[in-house]
C-alpha cells in the first residue's frame, strides 16, 4: 500500500507473504470464544515503524482515545 510504505498482515508483497492477521496476533491453535486481543487487534505497520491497530475492548488500557 502506498508504494511499499504501508504494510497490511496477511497481504501479497513483491518480497513475499507477510505474516497473517492470526500470527501476528498470536490467535490460539484452536477457535476459543472466549478469546480477544486484549490490547487490539495489530493489521499493518509502516516502514517507519508505526503499527495500525483496531482498538480492543479496552483502549483505554492500552493508552488509546475510544471506547
């Protein structure tokens, strides 16, 4: 996305697969209900380093604006 500067788990890349959502995220080998990312769920990062996050149950938890 954006020539190569934004980069989405999951998505095809000229270099390769990136990791998907689930390891990125470390979702359990097998579906719980019960389980949620506690802090958000992370979908990219930008090659400066900045990680795009959707917010969790919490975000004031992890520092972020929302409920």
């Amino acid at each position: 996305m954006d020539d190569g500067w934004v980069r989405v788990f999951g998505a095809q890349s000229a270099a390769g697969g990136l990791p998907s959502l689930g390891r990125v995220n470390a979702f359990p080998a097998e579906p719980d209900p019960g389980w949620y990312p506690a802090d958000g769920l992370v979908v990219g990062h930008d090659v400066l380093g900045g990680v795009f996050c959707l917010n969790g149950r919490d975000p004031s938890r992890a520092g972020r604006p929302g409920r």
